[in-house]
C-alpha cells in the first residue's frame, strides 16, 4: 500500500536535513547546509526557492544563500533567518506550496509526467519519486536521466545522485498521480514583497504605464523558462519565450501597472538552463531591450547563459536610445 502524502513530507524532511532515509526519525527544522551552502531549513531550501515563495527577496546573492535579514519579507511572520528555522509549521506549509505551485510546475512544462509507470535505469518512475528528484537537482537533471535512460545521473553539491531520490522516494500518494484530483501545475506568482522606499504607497498607477521587455532564446530540448520582477515585485508567473535569438525575431513581455515614473529594476531570472556539450545544443535567454513611456531603451540588455538573474535598467534619464 503507497505510504501517504504527508509522509512523503516527513520523510523527505528527515532525508534532506538529517541526511538518513529512515521514517522512525524526526526533521531537524534547524538545518544548515553544511559546506558553507547554507541551506535553510528542513527541506533545504535555497535563496532562488524562498523569493519564489515570497519569504525573500533578491539580495543579489541568489546562489550563494547569505539570508540577509532586510532582505527577509515577514510572510507569515518571517523577519529573519532564525524566525524560519524557529518554525516547523512555516516551513512544513512552504515546502506543500513549494511542490504544488513550483516544482510539479516544473516536471509538467518539461513532460516528466509523461513517463510515470515507466521503468528507467531499473526504477519505477512515479508522481512521488518526480517530484523527490526535481527537489533535488531541477527538473532539467531529472530529465537528462529519463532521457538518457539512466546513463546520466547529476549530483547535488553534496554528491548524492538523482537517481537516489527518484527510487526512495517513489510510490507515496500524491495529488498528482495519474487520475487524481490535481492541484493548478503551473508555478503561481511569489506573494509580493513591500515596495522599496522610493515607491511610495501613494504612488499613482496607470493602466497604461507598462514596461515591456523583448527577450528571445537560444532553443534547444525546450524554451527558456524564466520570471520578471519590476522594483522587487513580480509580475504574472513564469514565462516562456521561443523567439530564435540567431534569427533576430524576439517576443514581446508587457508587465503592467508599473509603479512610479522610475527609473524601473527589472529582475529577469532564468529557470531552466540546459546544456547538451556544443555550441548548438544549449539554451539561452536573452534580454535584447525594453520599451517603456514611447521611448526605446536599446541598452536594457542581459545574456543569461544558466540558471541566474540579470537586472536592467529602465526609464532612467539619458539611457533610451532609438
């Protein structure tokens, strides 16, 4: 009989912060990963997860996890790192919203769930064991080892392999499993953090005062993913552009009701990095410019060759250009 969803919780909580697969022990909810990674919590989670979640924001540190106390959003009355690590509930609540509005998100966009009920490299793909594996490593590497029919097998940064999360962690009873009653896959928006000091409250916001952002990808097994935020507040949910960069065709993002007269941050953060080993086989987002109050703004530009976030600049005097 398939052990249930919220001991899929316990034990991935026990796994990733006491480091043993054994259901009869308890999650060390004051976890820090080892290493100088830091890692927070019972599950593990990363700066990139906890802005995603809406508990942080940008510090621009997003991988190197430093968990700056300004930076912290008091959602759920979290001010602090030790206010995480100080609550099990919080984090118990996080890591339920991290699998259903994020991570299964992610194992759809990349059809994963194509594959349950198969066997790949000796192990029984299930809804349980996708979702242990994205946790992991990213979707990506749990694609390269369908794809590759387990010859390939990325590690974390601790060396423990996707594989090993797919196996332990298969067959527990998700709401996601072949004719169950699922919840929304596609990742939802991060609860918005307070407005920076120099966006007053009272600021006035016009339907018309959009920023929009013409990106375009290097597309290859897939489009890049990725998320744009406008003065530390994100704008809609993730974002897909196919528009070939080599070709010089681009798509158009329009984020709307922007705040203030700016200048405007724009945070672009890409999500799926791939890399096949050439030139050609590689994805890419590019940030090419953005319009914004009738003018051109030609050096709001930015490569993203893997998972990061690039800022560009928007509206700020003498920076437009034809």
């Amino acid at each position: 009989m398939a052990q249930t969803y919220d001991q899929f919780f316990h034990d991935l909580a026990v796994r990733e912060s006491v480091g043993v697969f054994d259901p009869n022990q308890q999650p060390n909810y004051q976890a820090l990963g080892s290493n100088g990674l830091n890692y927070l919590g019972a599950y593990q989670f990363n700066e990139w997860t906890m802005i995603n979640l809406g508990y942080y924001t940008d510090d621009g540190t997003a991988n190197v996890n430093t968990w700056q106390t300004a930076h912290f959003t008091g959602k759920d009355g979290i001010y602090s790192e030790q206010d995480y690590l100080n609550n099990p509930g919080v984090q118990n609540q996080a890591a339920r919203a991290w699998m259903q509005d994020w991570v299964w998100g992610f194992v759809k966009a990349d059809g994963l769930d194509q594959h349950i009920g198969q066997t790949i490299g000796g192990i029984p793909i299930t809804a349980s064991g996708l979702l242990a594996g994205a946790h992991l490593r990213g979707a990506d590497a749990v694609q390269q080892f369908i794809d590759s029919g387990g010859a390939v097998d990325p590690q974390d940064p601790y060396g423990t392999p996707v594989s090993q999360y797919l196996s332990h962690f298969g067959g527990y009873q998700t709401p996601f499993d072949p004719g169950g009653s699922q919840p929304a896959s596609n990742p939802a928006p991060v609860t918005a953090a307070p407005a920076p000091a120099s966006a007053p409250a009272s600021a006035p916001v016009s339907s018309d005062n959009s920023i929009v952002l013409n990106v375009s990808a290097d597309n290859w097994n897939g489009s890049p993913q990725f998320l744009v935020s406008v003065d530390g507040v994100q704008k809609g949910g993730t974002q897909v552009t196919a528009a070939s960069h080599a070709d010089g065709a681009s798509d158009a993002i329009t984020l709307s009701n922007i705040v203030g007269a700016g200048p405007h941050d724009v945070a672009v953060t890409f999500l799926n990095d791939a890399w096949g080993g050439t030139q050609s086989t590689d994805r890419n987002l590019y940030v090419n410019s953005a319009d914004y109050q009738g003018q051109h703004f030609g050096r709001a530009s930015a490569t993203l060759l893997w998972n990061s976030t690039a800022h560009v600049t928007v509206g700020a005097p003498n920076s437009a250009t034809g």
